[in-house]
C-alpha cells in the first residue's frame, strides 16, 4: 500500500479553503487505496475519517515543533513521501518561516520526497509599506529554498508555473496545474424546498452568495447588488458562509428596504452546504482578480449544477470564457454584471443552460478524481 504524509497550516474543524481542499483530497486519496497520514497544527477536537489519520501535533511551526515532527516522521520507513499544501501566510512567523523551509530541505536532503501543491506562491513585490516588502522579500526567498528542494510542484491555476519557475534556477522540475475541485458534498443532505421557503417568498428569485465574505469581495459584491435587488423581482438574497451575518447587517444598515430580504446563514457545514446551494436560482461570485481554478466557492457552485455570474480578471483563465461555464464580466463593469443577474433572474431557460455548461466542465475538468489521478501517477 502507497503510504504518503500530507503537511497543512488547517484541516476540519478548521475553517479555511486549504483546510476543506486537504480534508477532500486526504479522504478521496484514502479511498482509493492509500495510507494517508495528516500532519497540522493543534487546535479544536476532530475525528479522523475513515482511512485519513490526523495528526494534530504541529503546534506553530516553530524549529521545536519542527524536530518533533522528525521524530514522528522518522517512525515511518523511508523514504517519505510528503506533500505540503504551500501557502505562504498560513505556516507561522507572520507569514515568513523561513525556518519550515529549511526544514523541508533537510527532509528532501535525508531522501524524503518533497512535493508542493502551491495554492499561492508570494506576496506582489511593490512599493508600500516596509514591512510588506520585507515579507514580499522573504517569500521569494522561501520559495527559492521550496523549489530547491521539492521534486514536484502542483500549481492551483497555471498563472503560478511562470512565476515559480525562476526559482528553480534551471534545475529541472515539473510544475504542473492540479485544478481544485469543490470541496463540498454532491449530495444535498437537506430537502431543498423548506430552505428555499425559509428564504425567499413563494416565486420570489432567491439568489445568492457562497464564501467567506472577505472585505475585498462584499465591496464589489455590494456595489453591484444595488440595481440588482432593486430591480421589479425584488429578489431575496441569502449570504452562505462564515461572515454572511456580519455581512448581511452591513446592507441591512445601509439598504434598509432591503432588511427583510437579505439573509444570512453565516458558518454552513461542508456536507450541508450543497442543499443551501441547490435552493438558490443564481449564484453571485464576483472576484478582485477574477474567477480562477483555485476558488472553491466557484468549484462548489459548478459542481451543485447552479448558474453562476462572476468576474473576468488578470488571473482568470481562458477556459472560463470558452467554455460558457458562467456568465462573465470585466472586474471593473459594475453595470455590466448586474444587467446579467437581472436577465438570468428573468431568463429561466438561459439559466438552466449555463448550470448545465457549468456543472458539465466541473465534472469534465475538475472533480476529486482527476486530483487523484495525477496525484498517484505522479
């Protein structure tokens, strides 16, 4: 049996993208056959799923939790194979331990195979406050010791292969796009109807929002909901997410004709969400740089089979606007976006077929077993 070590900054309970991808890809690993063994930080009681053993004893990666982590690793024959979920800002030292690197070094030095799967590579290297260059600095050079060390690097979207590879300073190592699938159940484990009621009024449009609520995206989520829950449906909105109810009294205070028809379910499970998914009629899912493989809550919103309108950025891939998978609109095209969800809204039989578009290129391009596959082949 293949045995391999995954190192992550968060697993469930946890909340965090990198923590629900880890937990998605540990089980579906475990299901086909391997023995996968979780390394992260301590924090909340959780259970192990069947076939993932979890172990939480990583603490704040500092070198002492470092050499503990040896130890326990070393307990296991050699050569391990450890696969690290990279994202710069998730591992301690305000974003910049060089030491963890170092570490992994060592370990691929001893014989262990080092791979990476880069969910974000560095901070931009721009003019700013000092401490932001310092850690944009630092992260380049984490990432230098990283792909020194690493026999494989997996990129979230192909933007990052190009910014990664001067760093191997021409030594020869394959970087490959690994897409991200939604890491929510498929399965509505909720009838749909009485949430759909609980939200939206008879024919009433629900439409709504799946995220986190970050700061940078309810600001371009709000500046477009103005002519959109405006508009004649006088559609109802529902927030799904951790955030949503801080969010929802936001627009609640600034739009209050909309009060009674914004909601809020703030933190879902990941196994319910798909039912809150289902019982919306659109889903908005504006994005500052613009959808991209790499973001779950678009990957979940496809793989339930619901329209989705969303952003054109500089990271957005091609195959978004290939494939008709979602209705697009430039990052700065505030109206642009809005006449989309209202035509959607108005348009039943068009919104029946982007969900189908979308949840056709999911199941073509991104779900848990294509992540398998490359995994294992690898």
């Amino acid at each position: 049996m293949n045995r391999r070590h995954i190192l992550t900054c968060e697993y469930p309970p946890d909340v965090g993208g990198v923590a629900d991808y880890t937990r998605h890809i540990a089980e579906a690993l475990a299901g086909s056959g391997e023995e996968v063994h979780v390394w992260c930080p301590a924090t909340r009681e959780r259970r192990e799923a069947s076939g993932v053993h979890v172990h939480p004893g990583l603490g704040r990666f500092r070198p002492a939790d470092l050499r503990r982590l040896s130890v326990r690793l070393d307990e296991f024959p050699a050569p391990r194979r450890i696969l690290v979920q990279w994202v710069p800002h998730g591992f301690g030292y305000r974003s910049m331990n060089l030491w963890f690197c170092l570490w992994l070094a060592q370990r691929a030095m001893a014989g262990d195979g080092v791979e990476l799967m880069v969910h974000e590579p560095f901070m931009e290297l721009k003019r700013g406050p000092v401490r932001h260059v310092l850690m944009a600095l630092v992260h380049r050079l984490m990432t230098l010791v990283l792909m020194q060390s690493a026999t494989r690097a997996w990129v979230a979207i192909p933007a990052w292969e190009p910014l990664l590879r001067p760093y191997t300073l021409r030594r020869q190592i394959r970087i490959e796009w690994l897409p991200i699938p939604g890491c929510v159940s498929s399965q509505a484990c909720a009838p749909v109807s009485p949430i759909r009621a609980r939200y939206a009024e008879g024919p009433q449009p629900l439409i709504g929002h799946f995220g986190s609520h970050g700061r940078e995206v309810t600001a371009l989520l709000e500046e477009r909901l103005v002519r959109i829950m405006d508009c004649s449906a006088k559609p109802a909105l529902l927030l799904i997410g951790l955030g949503g109810d801080a969010f929802r009294a936001t627009l609640a205070s600034r739009h209050p004709t909309w009060a009674d028809r914004v909601h809020a379910t703030d933190y879902v499970a990941a196994a319910e969400v798909a039912s809150y998914l289902d019982a919306c009629d659109i889903l908005l899912q504006p994005y500052p740089d613009g959808i991209t493989s790499r973001r779950t809550s678009a990957m979940a919103c496809l793989s339930q089979g619901r329209p989705v309108v969303t952003t054109c950025g500089p990271l957005t891939e091609p195959l978004w606007k290939e494939s008709g998978a979602v209705v697009l609109a430039d990052v700065s095209d505030t109206a642009g976006f809005a006449s989309a969800v209202v035509g959607l809204i108005d348009d039943p039989g068009e919104r029946k077929r982007i969900a189908r578009q979308g949840q056709c290129l999911y199941r073509e391009r991104f779900t848990v077993d294509h992540v398998v596959t490359a995994l294992r082949a690898a």
